[in-house]
C-alpha cells in the first residue's frame, strides 16, 4: 500500500515538474519596451502589453502558449493604429 502511494507522488511530482519546465515564458519588461519604442510606440504601451500577457500567463485568448511575442506585439500595434 505505502509503494502505490510513493509512486502516485512520484508521478504527480514528476508530471508537476515537466508543467513547469514547458511553461511559457515572456520577455523582460526592458525588452518589451525596446521593442515597442523602435516600433515608435511609447513605452507606456509596451508596459500595458506585457502585464496584460503576463497576467494571461503569456497564453492568448484561446489558451495556447504565445510562441513569439514579437510577432504579438506587432498585432498588438497593428490593432492600435486600425
């Protein structure tokens, strides 16, 4: 009985551990800034789009990782001027 339960822990341990290893991860606040004031756009902006998809755990609206930021933030940009 101990040995089922050692190695349901060591399983959900394990399963844990690979979540995080695959968790998406964002840019830095500089690096997001950077982009956006290269892009013309005021760092301020840049702030607003990067706790917006920090709050969001940098997944989109459907749930699914963002892959590449910049090209979220260029759609980003793109939404504000049109």
């Amino acid at each position: 009985m101990k040995f089922g339960f050692y190695q349901t822990f060591k399983t959900m341990i394990h399963v844990q551990s690979e979540q995080l290893m695959t968790r998406p991860l964002g840019p830095g606040l500089e690096e997001v800034n950077k982009f956006f004031t290269a892009n013309d756009f005021p760092a301020e902006e840049g702030e607003v789009f990067f706790f917006y998809y920090q709050a969001m755990d940098w997944r989109n609206e459907n749930g699914m990782p963002v892959r590449d930021w910049r090209a979220a933030a260029s759609d980003w940009i793109y939404n504000l001027d049109h």
